[in-house]
C-alpha cells in the first residue's frame, strides 16, 4: 500500500473512517514510521472536539426531569 495522504490522515483522526479502509490503513501504519509521524501531527493540528461537537455528546447530557417520572 502506498503511503497515506494529507485527507486520510485527517480522516482517520477525526474517526470517519470504518470497515476495510479502516484495517488496511491500520496495516500500512503498523509498517510505516513516516506515515505515523504524520498521523501524530495531523493529531496534534486537529481542533478538540467540544462536548457539543460530539456525536454521542446528547447521551452525555442528563435526562429532562420529564423522563425521570
């Protein structure tokens, strides 16, 4: 496999990639300093998600009293 590019890397950090494409960019990592490093960085340059931001952010959140009964 040839190395990661710059959109994968980034993809990959913010978790949109799932399934096949998944393992085998796990395996070229497993076998490529370069493109660890640059998955670091990219890592590194990436906003921090805020609790809004998060998808699962509403499961977080307390129950409205209305559903406590």
């Amino acid at each position: 496999m040839r190395c990661l590019d710059d959109a994968t890397l980034e993809r990959l950090v913010r978790g949109e990639i799932t399934g096949a494409p998944l393992q085998e960019a796990d395996a070229h990592l497993d076998g490529c300093a370069e493109c660890r490093a640059r998955l670091g960085r990219a890592a590194r340059r990436a906003p921090r998600p805020t609790r809004h931001a998060l998808p699962a952010a509403r499961a977080l959140e307390p129950a409205p009293d209305r559903y406590l009964g």
